[in-house]
C-alpha cells in the first residue's frame, strides 16, 4: 500500500508527514509496503516507527507533537481544517456565528461514540472544552473569558465577552488539541491529565508499554461523518485493526528496521538516508515543507503604522534611528 492511501485511511494526514524528531533529521517519511487501493479493505498491524515518546496522551496537557500525532487518532474536536485549510465542522454537524460575532452555536452531531460506548452529548462537551481552557495556553489565552452553555442535548453554545475573528481557527488548532472526552473523565482527571484516554476517534487506546510502543486498536463502533474525506474532516475509513507506535529515536535504528520490514513506515529520515531509500524500489519516500509563519504586531504606534524605530525595537534590533 502506498503511504498516502494509507495515512488518509488511518486519517492522520498532516501529522504523521509533518513529525519531527528529536535527532538531526528531515521532515521524511518512508514506507515500504505494497500497493493496495481499496480504502475497505482491513489488514493486521501497521508498525510504525517513531522518533520520540509522547510526554502524555492526554492533549489537552501537551503542545508536543508526539502527543498530537498519537493521540489525534483516538480524540477529536468540533471543528477542523479540510483540504483549503478552512475551519469545518468534526464532531459538530453545524456551527453558526451571531452577527456581532460574540455568540458561536454547534449543533452536535447525533449517535457519535466514545470508546467506552456512551453517546456524546454537550455535556461532555462543555466539560471537554473547560478542561481544555484551563489547562492549554492557546485555550486559556483566547476563551479565558467565555462562557460555555448547553441549550440541550445536542445544542452547545460559546459566548465571548468581544468578537474573537480567530476563535473558530483556535478551535481547529492541530497543537494541544481541543480534545473532547467524556465528561466521566474529565471530572476524574488531575493536574497531569486524564486517568482514561477515551474519545470517538477511529482508533482506541489499549497500551503504553513505556520505552517500547502504544498501541491502538480500531474502533468497531467508530461513527464516520457522512461528508467526504477533505483534510482533517469528513468521513474516516481505518483500514487496519492495530496500530504500533514503536519509540525509536536512533535515526539509523529506524532505517535499519525499515529494511528489513521490522517496520511499515518510519519518521523523520535524515536527509543522509534520502538517496538510499529512493534507490530501494519497494520504499516510497515522502518529503513535507514545514514552516513557522510569525506576525509581530507595532503595539506601540499601531498595527498599521509605519515607524522604522519602533519595528526596529519590536524585532529586537539594536540599530539606531537616524
């Protein structure tokens, strides 16, 4: 199976491709099983091999991203971004923004299962999303002041305080992730996370063998969206019943395990090992641009002002005015 009908089957797209280890490493990933294109089809295991262990599973308490690329499996979140990178809706079916901007209504969708087979209502919801708020920095930065409803069931509500033009993007943030979980969890949870990693992703926790692997089962009950597949949103078909997320962080340990078929796919290929797995016919090697993109606001005069001596001072130069 080539690597990307695979990754779209597990529905980890961005974030496998664009791990990175701790190692000296490019942002590659290899894969070395056979073609298979049939998105219904379930095989065994799929072993992969991955350059770091997660510091928790729980992603409300991490920004790593290990813990984003492992447990974005087994959670999700109302919305997400599709394939143009637009905020679309996950486990909400709808969302809709009042005029003034101030109010954002989710109309969840009906039936979905956690793991440990309870239907997902806005009660786990609001608690998901306290959770998340108190314990990330991007959540505690921008929804500190909001406040969280239930109108009913399937009716979840955020009010802010003011027009937030980035919140429905926070809420689709890929880094410590607004993971939603049953509400029974959240209310047991501590200061270093969740007892139980339960959410309705297609995939299930079942171990962390410290130092060795996690490992993942696909979840029978997973109840797939009805739209299609577009980036991180739409349907969901697991095309394997285990998943192995076996902590290797020698580089050339990984290659070696690649080769010799110890592993289906490995991550972050050092850019030294490029030219041997491209010369290896049953190895596809995959390649991702990665890129942090900063805005520094001229607080002092105004965001669209025009001051050289205050950019100068805002990027931390030490040039003098004229």
């Amino acid at each position: 199976m080539k690597l990307r009908n695979k990754y779209l089957a597990l529905g980890i797209v961005p974030f496998m491709l664009a791990a990175c280890g701790g190692d000296d490493s490019s942002e590659t990933t290899t894969d070395a099983s056979e073609d298979n294109n049939d998105a219904t089809e379930i095989s065994g295991e799929l072993q992969i091999g991955y350059s770091a262990q997660p510091d928790t599973m729980d992603p409300h308490m991490s920004p790593t991203t290990a813990t984003r690329d492992v447990s974005r499996n087994v959670f999700e979140t109302l919305v997400a971004v599709n394939a143009d990178y637009e905020v679309s809706p996950m486990l909400a079916e709808s969302f809709e923004e009042s005029e003034d901007g101030k109010t954002i209504t989710f109309q969840l969708r009906e039936g979905v299962l956690f793991h440990n087979g309870e239907e997902m209502t806005a009660e786990d919801v609001k608690a998901s999303m306290e959770k998340w708020t108190e314990y990330s920095s991007i959540g505690r930065s921008n929804l500190a002041d909001a406040e969280f409803i239930i109108e009913d069931d399937y009716t979840f509500v955020i009010e802010l305080p003011e027009r937030n033009s980035v919140i429905l993007h926070v809420l689709a943030e890929i880094g410590q992730f607004a993971a939603i979980m049953p509400k029974e969890v959240v209310d047991e949870a501590g200061p270093t996370g969740a007892n139980d990693i339960i959410g309705t992703g297609p995939f299930e926790f079942v171990e962390w063998a410290t130092d060795q692997h996690i490992h993942l089962t696909r979840f029978d009950d997973y109840v797939a969206s009805d739209e299609p597949s577009s980036g991180l949103v739409g349907e969901k078909n697991p095309q394997y019943e285990d998943l192995y997320f076996n902590f290797v962080s020698d580089a050339s340990t990984r290659v070696s395990g690649l080769q010799t078929g110890e592993y289906d796919v490995i991550m972050a290929v050092p850019y030294d090992n490029i030219d041997l797995m491209d010369s290896n016919p049953n190895i596809e090697t995959m390649i991702t641009p990665s890129a942090v993109e900063v805005a520094v606001f001229n607080e002092l005069e105004g965001v669209f002002e025009d001051h050289s001596r205050e950019r100068r001072l805002t990027l931390g130069l030490t040039t003098k005015p004229s």
